[in-house]
C-alpha cells in the first residue's frame, strides 16, 4: 500500500511538472503571438479635433453648398484659398455634371497635394457639396441639406490633417492627395435613376475617368463619409472588404491599438455605394470607406439625420473627429516609415 502510494505521489509530480512546462510554453507562445500582433506605432503629431470642428463650422456657415448655387461657388472658393494657404499644390477640375433629373451641373473638384514630388502617394478624399433635398425629413422634404455631417465632416478633418502636415517643421517622406468630390449627393432614393451609381457619385466618377495627373496612381486610398457625429459606429464597409481588405485590415487595427474600437467596429457592415467605387473599379486604385453605418439597425443604415434638414453642427462630436482624424494621421505616418510596420 505504501509503495503504491508512492508511485502515485511520483506520478502527479511528474504529472504536475509537465502541466506547468505545457502551461509555460503556452504561456509563453501567447505573449509572443501577442507581441507579434501588435503594432508599433510611428510617431506621429497630434489631430486637432477642435480646429477641424472649425473648418466644418466655416463650411456651414455658407449653408446649403448645392451645386449651381452662390454658397457652393463660395464654399469651393474657400476650400481652393485654403489648401493654398496651407502650402499644398492646388488644382481645379471643372466639369459639367449631368444629373439623373437632368440637371446640369456647374461642378469641380478640388485636388490639394502635399509633397508633389514624392513617388509613394496617398489619396484621402470626401465629398463637399450638399444635397439638393432633404429626402428623409419629416417636414421639410424640398428643402435642402445643411450637410455638417454628410459632407463637411469629411472635409473638415482632411483640412486638419493638410493643416497639421504643413506645420510639421520635418514633413515625412511621403506624398499625401487630397481630393474633395463634387456632386457627390445629388442621387435618386426612390429608384427613379437607372444607373449603377442611382445618381450618386459624378465627381468621383468624373475623376476616375479622367484623373488630374495623367497615370497618377496612389498606394492606397480611404474616403471619409459622414465622420463626425456623437458615438458614430464606423463598420468594415462591404466594397471596402472585398477591393482593399488589407488596407481595412491596417487602418482598424491601427485605430484599435489607439484606443478607438468603439468607433472603429471589428464587424463587416453593408456594402454601399460611394466615391470609393469608381476610385477602385475604374481608376484602379485600393480605396477603403470609412463611414457611418448602425451596427444594430437595419431600418436606419446611417446617422439619424441623413438627408434631412437636422444635419446641422448639433451633430457634431470633436471626439469622433479626434478619433478618425489621429487614425488617419497615423496611418500616414505608418507609412511614411515603413520600418515599424
């Protein structure tokens, strides 16, 4: 009995010894998959979420900028004097845009480069125009949209990332395009265009066809859509998924080491359909969509306020704009040194 005891005692020691070495190595493995997982991070200059809340006021206070109208010509103008005055090369694209209803379109886009001369490129684009009716309201259905949200967020935080890339007294080794769409929003929601972009997307369209640098091409691209509203929920957007995962795959992994997973949602959304498209499918360039959409309701895809006359600067949240505005900016820097990537 005694002897049987003993091999037993024998036995759960070297049982016990080889669960902790088994515990160990896992332990051990774990740690080193985690150091591996994670991102070490460039150093990169802050985002100014005020001074981008800023350029969204400023970009309101011209109202409603629809295309054919005086505060959209004023607006365009604003954005032109501007990147200019934050260094960056200007140029304007004029085209005439012809609506799904017809309409004629006195549009341009708007192109700002940082460091023009640099071989490794980055394109960052929003829309700036409004739309034309506040579809979605209540009341007021044939007035149209403010647009804080829908379109001046976007704007507003790639003027901030101009703004503090030129103040950098070391600018980084890397190119950055700044492209501002035009007659981005003036598409059908009942299914009356018949086109695969319902009327949506002329700019972009335009561009993609026919780009403001012969043969310009860009590592990468992300489009920002309505980024500026209180507790905005940015899902992997379904197009961006399917034509630039991998650069989804960076830009939500860097947002989450930054501390904004609750914006940035590790969840593939809808696909929609936006100026990132055609920068994909006909201008060939990776292009990614960060933009507002409701983790948990279908009814409501997008911000409570979408086309109607409430998208107002109540909207707008400077914590959501820090989030995607210092997501972007390191993303830049990312890779403008690639070495700690």
């Amino acid at each position: 009995m005694l002897f049987h005891f003993k091999n037993l005692f024998q036995k759960a020691v070297i049982l016990l010894s080889v669960s902790v070495l088994i515990y160990s190595c896992n332990t051990s493995t774990n740690s080193e998959q985690t150091t591996e997982q994670a991102i070490k991070l460039a150093t990169a200059p802050a985002f100014n979420a005020d001074s981008a809340y800023s350029f969204i006021q400023k970009q309101v206070d011209f109202g409603p900028r629809v295309p054919n109208s005086v505060a959209h010509v004023k607006c365009g103008d604003y954005l032109v004097a501007t990147l200019k005055k934050l260094g960056l090369e200007v140029t304007e694209q004029n085209f005439t845009a012809t609506t799904y209803d017809n309409h004629k379109l006195k549009a341009r886009n708007i192109i700002g480069s940082f460091n023009p001369s640099a071989s490794k490129r980055i394109l960052l684009a929003s829309h700036w125009d409004s739309r034309p009716y506040s579809d979605q309201d209540s009341v007021s259905k044939d007035k149209p949209v403010v647009a804080a949200n829908d379109g001046a967020s976007g704007v507003g935080v790639l003027l901030e990332i101009a703004r503090t890339l030129s103040s950098l007294q070391t600018k980084p080794d890397i190119g950055v395009d700044i492209i501002f769409f035009d007659a981005e929003d003036w598409g059908s929601s009942d299914g009356e265009a018949k086109d695969k972009f319902s009327g949506y997307c002329l700019g972009s369209q335009y561009w993609a066809a026919n780009k403001h640098v012969p043969g310009y091409t860009a590592y990468f691209g992300v489009l920002l859509d309505m980024v500026g509203a209180k507790n905005a929920t940015f899902l992997k957007e379904g197009y961006s998924v399917d034509l630039a995962g991998g650069v989804v795959k960076t830009v939500w992994d860097l947002a989450a080491q930054l501390g904004y997973s609750n914006y940035f949602v590790d969840k593939r959304g809808s696909a929609i359909t936006d100026d990132h498209v055609p920068v994909n499918e006909t201008a060939k360039i990776p292009m990614i969509d960060i933009i507002h959409t409701n983790a948990d309701n279908i009814a409501n895809t997008f911000f409570k306020d979408w086309h109607t006359t409430h998208d107002t600067m109540e909207n707008i949240d400077p914590k959501t704009l820090k989030a995607v505005g210092q997501t972007l900016i390191q993303v830049l820097f990312q890779e403008a040194q690639p070495e700690v990537m």
